[in-house]
C-alpha cells in the first residue's frame, strides 16, 4: 500500500482551497459567509481570521451586514464588540427555504395539520406547552404520588418542540408569500398593470 498522501499535503491542499477561496470572492462575500455560519457572538479578529481578511475590513463589513439586520452586536466580556447571525436573518432564511420547497395551498394544509397535533398534545397532556409538561412531569417524579405519574418520555417533549418551532418557521413563511403578494399588487399598481 502506498503512502501516497501524507499529512504535509492534506496542509497544502486545505491552503490551495483557501487561496482559491480569496481569489474567486470579495472580502463583504468571505465575512458574509463566516457570520452566516457563525451561531454565537465572536471577535472581529476571530471572523477576520475565518474570512481571510483584516479586522479593519471585517468590521466594515460586519457593521454594514448589521445595518441590514443580518448581524447584531453585543458588548464580549472584555468590553470589545462581538458579532453574530441576528435570529431574523435565521428566520427569513428559513422561511425562503419553505417557500423555494412548498407551494402556499400545501403550506396551508401543513399549517393546519401541525396546529391541529398541537392541539392533541395539549388535550392529551393537559397543558399549554411541552415546557409545561417536563415541569409537571419532574414534579410527579418528586412527589410522593410517584407510583401514579404519567409515563411521559423525552421523545414526546422534544417532537412537541420540534412541532412548535415547524409550525412558527411554517407560519413565517405564509406570511412573508403573503406580504410578497401585496408588495406585487402594489408594483402593479404603480406601474399602470392590472394585478392578477
């Protein structure tokens, strides 16, 4: 068997990639693509080191991505600024995603289906909330009627999670196809068409 890739070379290769990375991309591209991967607040150098640029430049980047909304600050322990993907941007993305995937009718119909097993969770478990139940579940567990308490399994508690947050990126989408549609009645409207 042959050494034929020792580990000098896989360094190489991951260098070349990267070289070709900043060859084929701006600066706003790189910093836009390492904040949109980016889940927690981190340092300008941090995000200028991942994007192959400076942190005079990732900064300029980072504050014009955060004019737009698709990056929040925050102060770091040290008092400098950090950086991090807003939750909006994570949200609009999401709901692009849907919308590229299901029609409006079929996304209907699937929010109707989720609120409805949302509906049976609450009805089955007497509560609002999956949150809810892992309390009530631990209190059971605690009280001395433990011998009488549900046998409620972590699985139920996260698909019910699971559930809400679907239903919430579904019903985000609705509204942004929705929002979509005013936005190109009025274009019409403004550019003497008649809306279909």
């Amino acid at each position: 068997m042959s050494d034929r890739t020792l580990p000098d070379e896989f360094e190489d290769i991951n260098e070349a990639v990267s070289e070709e990375w900043v060859s084929e991309t701006t600066p706003y591209e790189r910093v836009r693509h390492v904040i949109a991967h980016t889940y927690e607040s981190v340092s300008v150098d941090a995000i200028a080191d991942d994007a192959r640029t400076s942190p005079k430049t990732a900064r300029k980047h980072l504050n014009a991505l955060a004019n737009e909304g698709f990056v929040v600050t925050a102060t770091g322990e040290h008092g400098g600024t950090t950086y991090g993907r807003s939750p909006e941007s994570l949200v609009v993305e999401q709901a692009a995603d849907i919308l590229e995937q299901v029609s409006t009718d079929e996304l209907t119909t699937r929010i109707a289906e989720m609120r409805d097993q949302l509906s049976s969770y609450q009805s089955e478990y007497s509560v609002d909330s999956p949150e809810e139940l892992a309390v009530e579940q631990t209190n059971q567990a605690l009280s001395e009627s433990a011998s009488a308490q549900r046998d409620i399994d972590a699985e139920t508690i996260q698909e019910w999670q699971t559930l809400r947050r679907n239903l919430a990126f579904a019903n985000a989408a609705l509204s942004i196809a929705n929002a979509q549609r005013f936005v190109d009645g009025d274009r019409h409207l403004t550019d003497g068409s008649v809306p279909a």
